[in-house]
C-alpha cells in the first residue's frame, strides 16, 4: 500500500535509510500501527518528505504543548496528513485563536486548517 502510494509521485525521491526507516519509526513512536501508517502515507505521500526535525516534531510539539494526546496527533495524522504541510506559524495561530476560545480540539483544527485565512479570519 505504501509502495503504491510513493509510486504515485515520481517526484517524491526517497530513501529507505533517511527518510522511510525513520518517518516510521517516527509514526510506530505516536502509536500508530502498520494499516495506520500505510493510511496516512496513501492519503498523502509527501509526509515522507517532510523533515521529521525540522517539520513534523516541532508540530507535533506544538500540539503536544496545546494537550492534544499522542494519540489525538496520531488520528489527525491519519485523517488530515497534509494538516502537518501547513507552514508552523499558521498551525500555531490557529491553535492559539481556538484554544483560547475554548473551542480546541482534534475535529476543530482539522476543519480550520482546512479554511482560508480569509474563512478563518471569518468565523
């Protein structure tokens, strides 16, 4: 399944050693298993190519920090994967505007980072 995915992108150059060993390892680390990793990869294969240090911890820090569970980052990386492509400011004002209007959780922030800022700005 997840072969079937990269093969998707042929752009998408990856290497079993820096990036495919460790974004897994990474995933298993949040607790997700074999059909959860191979979801969140078929859904968007470019998580791959995210740096795992400059990328996809520090955002999951974030989340961590704002009390989203292990497991709550594991779900939003199956169900919204792109969510983790966003730029960190805009995951991290966004998070902020919700929590602070007690409105954060893992549906809230799937369906804001989704919007515009314009639509977000909106609501």
């Amino acid at each position: 399944q997840i072969a079937k995915a990269i093969a998707k992108f042929p752009n998408l150059t990856l290497s079993l050693e820096a990036n495919l060993k460790p974004h897994l390892q990474w995933m298993s680390g949040l607790g997700m298993d074999c059909s959860q990793i191979a979801k969140a990869i078929a859904r968007h294969p470019q998580v791959l190519a995210y740096s795992l240090e400059a990328n996809l911890k520090p955002k999951a820090q974030l989340l961590c920090e704002r009390g989203f569970t292990n497991a709550e980052i594991a779900s939003t990386l199956i169900k919204l994967p792109k969510l983790f492509g966003h730029s960190s400011k805009r995951l991290a004002h966004r998070t902020s505007l919700l929590q602070a209007q007690g409105l954060l959780t893992e549906t809230s922030l799937r369906s804001a980072m989704l919007l515009t800022d314009a639509k977000f700005a909106a609501r």
